[in-house]
C-alpha cells in the first residue's frame, strides 16, 4: 500500500482533527516505525506537532544501541524524544505499566493530549485469542477500540485496520525475543496461530469480525440499558436471573480497573440477591455497598478523624456545621429552609450520634439505633445524621424525626424558631 492510502485513511477517521500536540510510542520495531515515518511526513496536512516517548527495557544487549539510533534518527528530522529506562522486576504486565505511566508523563511535559501507539490488525487477533484462552468473559473478548480515554486526552490507534502485511519495508529494528516462545503472546503468534490457519486460513479476519460483533452488543446494550436504574434492587431484581447478569456486568464495566474474577462476580450477585445491608471488599480499592433497595460500587474512602465535633449554638446567633445554616431565632427565607420549634431558654448542641441515643416519641423512649432500623436509615447516612439537642434531649434527628420535646416548644411562652438552611446543595 502507499503512504497516500494511510494518510487519507487518517484524514477520513479525523484522528488527529482535535488534537495538535500528539505522542507517538516509538519501541523501534516495523509498525512504530512505519507510523513515525508516517506522521513525520506528514504533520503538516495532519495538522499536528509529532513528539516521541521510547523506552529502552533493558532486557536485550541491542537495547542501548536502538536507544542511540532512535535518538539520531529523532535528531535528523527534527521531532524531540524522550526516553526512559525500565526498572524493577520485568514481566510483561510490569513493562506494560511502566511504558504507559511513562507515555503519561511525555505527555504532561509536551501539553500533549492525543497518545497514538502503533496496534495493527494483527495485534488485535492475537490479543481476542489470548482473551478466549484465559477463559475471559464475553465483554473482555471485544475488539481494541481504534480510539478510548486516556490520561486527560485519548489514546488513538490509526493502524487497527491494517495487517502487517501491509506495511511497506522501513528503516527499524528486529527484537529477536520476538521470536523466543517464553511469553504467551510469543506462542500464540508464532505457534498457536499460524498451526489453526492451517485449518482455516482467514482465522484473523474471523476473529476479527466477533469481537467487532462482541463490540456491537455491548454498545447496544449499552443503549437499551440506559432506562434501568441497576442499582434500584426493587427494579433490578424484577428481571430474570439471565438478565441480571448481564446488567450488572454491564454495570460493572464502568470501572475500567476493577476487573473482578467469575467467581468473585457470582458473590456479587448472590450478595445482592440476599443479604438487606452489607458491605463487601471488592479489589484494587474498591466496594460493594448493599443498603436495603440500593447498591453501588464505590472507592473505599479512608477512615477519618476529620468528622465535625459538637457545636454550641446560642440564641440570636447563626453557625454553619455540616454543610448546613443553623440560625437560632434569626429568621431567614426561602423554599429550602426548614423550621423547627425549641426554646430560647438555653443554647442548642449539635452533634452527631452516640451510643445510647434516644428520643422521645408518642411519650416513649425511641433508640436512636432502633429508629435508623425500622427507617431503612442506611449506614452511612446514620453516620452522618445530625442532632439537635436542647436540655440534655434530643428534639430532632435533622431530615428523619422529630421528638415531641420539639412539638411541646410550639406553644410555650418561651417558643422561638430554629432555621435551617442547606448550602453545599
């Protein structure tokens, strides 16, 4: 194929239409190499300002001299390179992190917003390959997406569509590992692979095609399932168990580095199926958090010691506590402010929980524990609640109940008005 073929291909695509300032992931090889000539030649029609990031992995005795003729060849056409050398114990997940943290800082010194590597058609076949042999889910075995999110810009892949049969011979090097079958993509590229087209010599193009179907269903899915609210239980689990499943993958998938194994993915599910209030150690920092009708998956958030202590609040004065305006007897207006009964005999304190708390209601002791219980109060609001409590008594549980101290203040002589104002809306 000719350079023009390529470079009206990128136009077409409008890869590079939103961005100016563009990383290439040299690794020295044909299809980076091809892609540098490529976007070299021809920043101009491109619009872009071309910049290198390449790491030297210090595996091989030919590294440093890649290094060094990369970093002439950058010298003689004028693009800047930056290079980093890999530290730690190699493996291949260890090497891939590394290069992509590295790609993020290139990327952040040159203002840069679009990360472009060299994947090719090829690479997309093996990787749907391996996927099926580790046993992925149905979602995992989609194909690699030509464009997705990145760092704060996007990562762009112009060479998906293209085998490597169809890169013109350049100027690169050889990574004779490549060759070596001591790394699974190793294996499959130079065994398990080539030993299947033999039975069915268009077995890329057809792996190619499911995971672009695979890709096709999980964005309907995506589609059809925007109306349900998954993490209304009530809603969710009016479904059959089938679809559950696949709503809650489909849920699951909105976080890119959770990645949770089959047997951790049915827990879930019978979690949710079961349990009314429950929390569960998901990995990579995550959580399950089932309270009554709703779950969610969120960040574990560390504990603190930054919750706010009791605050004393006097008559006639005001104080913010808890995303909130409490003004003691100083009126204030408006449709989201609440009104609450006390006296202005003695100061107020607000507070949140302690153990033992009680209110009085319909003339009886009413644990604040066993209110939150038959409420349906879930835990963290419980933690968060705020007290107001006047003369050694709680008259209200603020947005959840008020004790009759509150309503026996209407009347009295001594009857002023507490107002409350949320402002962290």
């Amino acid at each position: 194929m000719r350079d023009q073929d390529f470079l009206n291909h990128f136009l077409e695509k409008g890869y590079f239409k939103d961005y100016s300032r563009v990383v290439l992931a040299l690794s020295g090889g044909l299809d980076s190499m091809f892609l540098f000539h490529l976007l070299s030649t021809y920043q101009e029609e491109l619009g872009i300002e071309l910049f290198l990031a390449h790491v030297n992995h210090k595996q091989r005795l030919e590294s440093d001299n890649e290094e060094y003729e990369l970093r002439k060849l950058a010298e003689q056409v004028g693009v800047p390179i930056y290079v980093a050398h890999f530290t730690g114990d190699f493996s291949e997940a260890n090497a891939r992190q590394f290069r992509y943290d590295f790609f993020r800082e290139v990327m952040e010194k040159t203002s840069s917003t679009a990360l472009v590597t060299a994947h090719h058609a090829d690479d997309q076949a093996e990787t749907i390959f391996m996927r099926m042999i580790r046993g992925g889910r149905l979602q995992h075995l989609s194909a690699i997406k030509e464009r997705q999110e990145f760092d704060k810009g996007e990562l762009i892949r112009p060479l998906l569509s293209f085998y490597k049969r169809d890169f013109p011979e350049v100027e690169h090097f050889e990574d004779r590992t490549n060759k070596e079958n001591h790394y699974f993509r190793n294996r499959v590229r130079n065994i398990y692979l080539p030993q299947l087209e033999k039975e069915n010599i268009q077995l890329k193009r057809a792996f190619l095609e499911f995971g672009k179907e695979v890709s096709d269903y999980q964005i309907a899915l995506t589609e059809l399932s925007q109306t349900v609210n998954v993490g209304d239980l009530t809603q969710f689990l009016s479904f059959s168990e089938a679809t559950q499943r696949v709503l809650l993958q489909q849920y699951l998938s909105r976080f890119a580095d959770l990645n949770i194994t089959k047997e951790q993915f049915q827990q879930v599910h019978h979690i949710l199926k079961t349990k009314s209030q429950y929390r569960h150690r998901l990995k990579n920092g995550y959580e399950l958090v089932k309270e009554y009708q709703h779950f969610k998956i969120c960040k574990i958030r560390p504990k603190s010691d930054e919750k706010s202590s009791e605050c004393v609040l006097n008559y006639q004065n005001q104080v913010h506590y808890e995303g909130y305006l409490f003004s003691f007897g100083i009126p204030l207006k408006g449709e989201n402010v609440q009104k609450m009964n006390v006296s202005r005999e003695t100061s107020l304190i607000l507070r949140h929980r302690q153990p033992g708390d009680y209110l009085i209601k319909n003339g009886h002791r009413k644990k604040l524990r066993r209110l939150f219980i038959d409420l349906k109060i879930p835990k963290e609001k419980r933690e968060k609640a705020i007290i107001i409590e006047q003369f050694g008594k709680i008259c209200s549980v603020l947005g959840i109940k008020i004790s009759d101290l509150s309503k026996k203040m209407k009347n009295d002589i001594m009857n002023t008005v507490l107002y409350i104002e949320k402002i962290d809306r």
